[in-house]
C-alpha cells in the first residue's frame, strides 16, 4: 500500500509527491525498516487536539501524533495526524517557510517510526540533528 497522503478539514500545497513518498521509502530502508503502509493525515488544531485528548489523554494542542500500528518494529504500518495550523505557526515561530516546517513535521514523525524518541533532553538532541540531517538530504 505504501505511502498516502489524507486531509482532513485542511489543505496545503504538496508538491513533489512522488519524490517525497521515494524519500519516505527510503528514510526507512536506511533505518532498516520495511514499509507495508503510512497514512499522513493533514487536520486542523482541533482534530489533533482531540486524538491527543482521547488516545494519549494529552490536553495540549501539538503539531503531531504518531501511531506505530504494527507488531513487529522491522515493519512500518502507521498513521501520523499533522496540524496545519501548528506547522503555520511554528514557521512563522521559527522564522523557517511553511514548505520546510511541514517537512520536517513529516521527517519527525518518520524517525519516530524508524525507533528514534524526543522526550529527554538526549534524545530530543539526536532528533533534532537527524531532523537537521533528513532535511539537507532531501532538499538538498
């Protein structure tokens, strides 16, 4: 099934699908996993709001939410929930476009598939390397 693209209330410009989707299969070969199927659900604040309330018991608006479905950690079988407005905000935030921010969300919610963590302050720091690493290599 591979990867697809869903959205949910919201709209943004995706160019370079097919490119994106062959960097995706990547990312996860090079992390030696195999893709079976990735849903990349594109919503509003309130949408994730309330997956974040009701699957992760979260009260916090986040710009992303990663779901590994499957049982074996070799095989990728997952959905990530992205909110545009978070990914607006967070450009503006951090003085980066719209296009970079939205990609790195993705890359993100990749290496969170591919076994990678954020919440120590370690592990936040190799995150954001391999975020750093993952977007030099497709943007080139």
């Amino acid at each position: 099934m591979g990867v697809q693209f869903f959205f949910i209330d919201a709209r943004i410009a995706l160019r370079e699908r097919r490119r994106l989707k062959k960097f995706i299969q990547h990312l996860f070969a090079s992390n030696k996993r195999s893709l079976n199927s990735l849903s990349i659900i594109f919503c509003t604040d309130e949408y994730l709001f309330k997956i974040n309330r009701d699957f992760l018991q979260h009260e916090y608006y986040t710009d992303i939410v990663t779901f590994n479905l499957s049982e074996d950690p070799q095989v990728i079988e997952g959905e990530i929930y992205i909110s545009l407005d978070r990914i607006k905000e967070n450009a503006m935030t951090n003085k980066v476009t719209i296009n970079n921010e939205l990609h790195r969300i993705i890359f993100h919610g990749i290496l969170h598939l591919c076994g990678f963590k954020d919440k120590a302050t370690k592990d936040k720091a190799l995150m954001t390397r391999m975020e750093n690493r993952t977007l030099s290599e497709y943007f080139g």
